[in-house]
C-alpha cells in the first residue's frame, strides 16, 4: 500500500465510528446530488470511496430492485459502519482502491464520488479508471455537501489557487482523463460538478 494510501486509510480509520453523527444534516444534500445523476430505473451506479455509505439509499431508490448498486471503500472500518447502519442492504460493499476497481469495463452508467477527489493519490490516474468502468455517455459526480468555501471555514484554512476542485484546474483535470464537465456548482450548500465520459 503506497503512503498516500495508508493515510487516507488511517484518516478515516480514526473517524469511522463517529462519522454520520458528526455530520447528522448531509441526507438530503446527498439525495439531490444523486437525484442529478439522472439515474434510471435498472441502471447501475458505483459509489467510488462511499465511506458510511450515506449515499447508497438514495442511489438504491433512483436505480430500483432491479439495477446494481455497488460502494468501493479503501477503508475497512468505513465499509465497517455502512453495515451497522444498514446501508449494505441498498448495495454491495467492495474493500477497493479507485485506481484499480474490480469492476468491467464500461459495465456502468454512473460514478458517484463524495468528497473523493481531494483523497485521490493520482488524482489524473485515478480519474482514467473511473472513466474505464462507465460506459460512453455515462456520468460522473464529484460531491460534497458543503462548497469548498464553506468547507475551508470549516477546516480552519483558506482556498487556495491549487485547490484540484476550483473550476479551472478540475475542467482540464477532467478533460485529461477523458470526461467532459457539464456542470458545475460551488456555493455554501454543496459542491457538484457533474462530467460525462467521452468516447
């Protein structure tokens, strides 16, 4: 495991008991986001680093009995905490690193990502392999349900000009890894960008 991993891992080891109560408010942030995917009744959707699972219901609900729902967590006491709080009964939770997913290739028509991108180690390589799991024309969602202004309030810091999530760096980020942004939305109450793969 690469260092980067091992501290996202740590990272999230130390805050996975507490996690959803930390943050009680973001249900219906996450549910509007998912809503934007535009998610259709049989489809199939990966939520790549879904943490507590707190978006699976909602991603459950858009996709129905009948399509595939599926969480990808590098974090074993994330997954750990999606199953307490039954979140494993809305998809199948994967021990998996976002830069080699167990997944087909274009096997998907969705990929949703709370609060991934700053925890990517290879942000530009890891962005390519989502886009190898999601078929042409398929969506990706960059969330979090706060915007990064908010966000580095927050944390006690500032935005700065590097920030991989500001709409100048994330575009050419994106468009380098073959997704084309379609939407982007920053203010207090969330952040999403939305991206569809070329190709």
């Amino acid at each position: 495991m690469s260092d980067d991993h091992t501290r996202v891992r740590d990272f999230f080891s130390a805050r996975a008991a507490d996690w959803d109560s930390r943050f009680p408010d973001d249900g219906p942030a996450y549910r509007a986001a998912a809503t934007e995917l535009g998610l259709r009744p049989g489809g199939r959707v990966l939520d790549a680093g879904c943490g507590t699972g707190r978006a699976l219901p909602a991603l459950r609900d858009a996709v129905g009995p009948s399509g595939v729902v599926l969480g990808a967590d590098l974090t074993p006491a994330m997954l750990e905490a999606a199953t307490r709080a039954g979140r494993d009964r809305a998809g199948q939770l994967l021990l998996a690193d976002v830069s080699r997913l167990p997944v087909r290739d274009a096997s998907l028509d969705a990929v949703f990502g709370a609060g991934l991108i700053s925890h990517l180690a290879d942000p530009a390589e890891n962005l390519r392999e989502l886009r190898r799991v999601v078929r042409p024309g398929g969506v990706l969602a960059l969330f979090h349900p706060i915007g990064r202004a908010a966000l580095a309030a927050r944390q006690g810091r500032q935005i700065t000009p590097d920030d991989l999530r500001a709409e100048a760096n994330l575009r050419p980020l994106l468009a380098g890894a073959g997704w084309r942004l379609t939407s982007y939305v920053d203010e207090d109450a969330r952040f999403l960008a939305l991206a569809v793969r070329e190709g």
